[in-house]
C-alpha cells in the first residue's frame, strides 16, 4: 500500500516469481490472507505438485484482523474413467510384448504400490526414465535399466522392440525415452493429467 523506500527500491517479485512458480500472490489486506494461504497450499499439493509464492509486505504484515486460518478441505486425486480402464485392460491383453516406462509423475506412494503388485502379477517388464528411478525397486527381476540422455542402448532397444508402452507419469520437462510414429507402437498414457499431444506424443488411450 505504501512505502518508504525509494521507487528505484522497489521490485516486481510476483512478476519476477511468476514463470518459476505454480502461483504467485502479494497480500494486499491482512484480512485476505487466510483465503489466499489455503489457496497457495491447495495448488502447491495438486497434480502435479510444485512451488508456490506468496510476498507479505511490511505494512500488510503490520495490520492487525480477525480473520482465523480456513481449515484443510479433503481432496483427492483423480481417478480414470471406466470405459479408458476397459480399453488400456483390452490393448494389455492383445498385447504379446507389452513394456512399462516409469516417469516422474509415478513417484508418489500409492502409485508406487500398485506398480510394483502389477509387475509382480503379470511379469511386464519396465524401465524407468530419469526422474522415475526408485518408483519400483531396480533390483526387481523385472528391471531393464534407466533410459537417460543416451539412445541406442539395450534400454532404448527394448522400448523399441515392444507392441505396446505403458506411459506411467509422462513429464514434458524430462527427455523421452521414445517418439511416436504414425503406424508405431500404441501407446497407454497413465497419469493424473491427460496426455500433452505433439507431433512425437499422441497415446491412443
């Protein structure tokens, strides 16, 4: 609201916080800060989770209010649609040589659970990608290796020698460790998002 600094002082945080955070606020009232406190906290922890900023200037922090602290709401993450459930299951079945990549959005606890029962129970093998390594125990049987910033390694091979890839927590920011074709290996997206389709990404479920 006001300042006593001079103007050369002065920054544009949230401007400068904007491209690097999820969200960015400046609290202009004391009296909005436990709205905008929960809202912060709500998309740092929604998928996919990431950093969150919020700037108190010194006069805001000064004022006094009755506002009290809203409390956590109960949310959870979202779950497939039946009929993608029924069709993914359906290209499992049909498939002879089926391959399981593991990205960043498969590290949570839950997720990392329910993988490792699937790969146990049906003996796909998988590779994990940069920021997918540690989802599932890479001392498991089932392990093929880590597909990093190389290609043409015996990982890639196998990712090219599959009729059909598992997609487990696809992330734009790391390198894929395959591009589709048009007439290619079918693809299954799995994540809390639906797919980013490009030229070289466009899963059929």
């Amino acid at each position: 609201k006001k300042s006593k600094q001079g103007r050369f002082q002065i920054i544009d945080v949230c401007g400068m916080m904007d491209p690097i955070t999820k969200y960015t606020h400046q609290f202009a009232s004391a009296d909005n800060i436990p709205a905008r406190m929960r809202e912060a906290f709500r998309l740092a922890e929604e998928e996919k989770p990431g950093a969150v900023h919020l700037e108190l200037p010194e006069d805001i922090a000064a004022e006094q209010t009755d506002a009290l602290p809203i409390p956590r709401s109960l949310h959870r993450r979202p779950l497939a649609e039946h009929k993608a459930i029924e069709a993914a299951v359906e290209k499992l079945q049909n498939a002879r040589n089926p391959i399981l990549v593991i990205g960043a959005g498969a590290n949570r606890k839950m997720t990392a659970k329910v993988l490792k029962q699937l790969i146990d129970k049906t003996g796909i093998p998988f590779i994990t990608t940069q920021m997918g390594k540690g989802v599932v125990d890479e001392r498991h049987p089932r392990f093929l290796g880590n597909a990093a910033l190389s290609s043409g390694d015996f990982v890639h091979r196998a990712v090219e020698a599959a009729d059909l890839i598992v997609n487990i927590g696809h992330d734009v920011i790391e390198k894929p460790p395959f591009f589709m074709v048009r007439g290619g290996t079918e693809v299954i997206h799995i994540n809390f998002r639906s797919a980013e389709v490009d030229a070289v990404y466009f899963p059929q479920v």
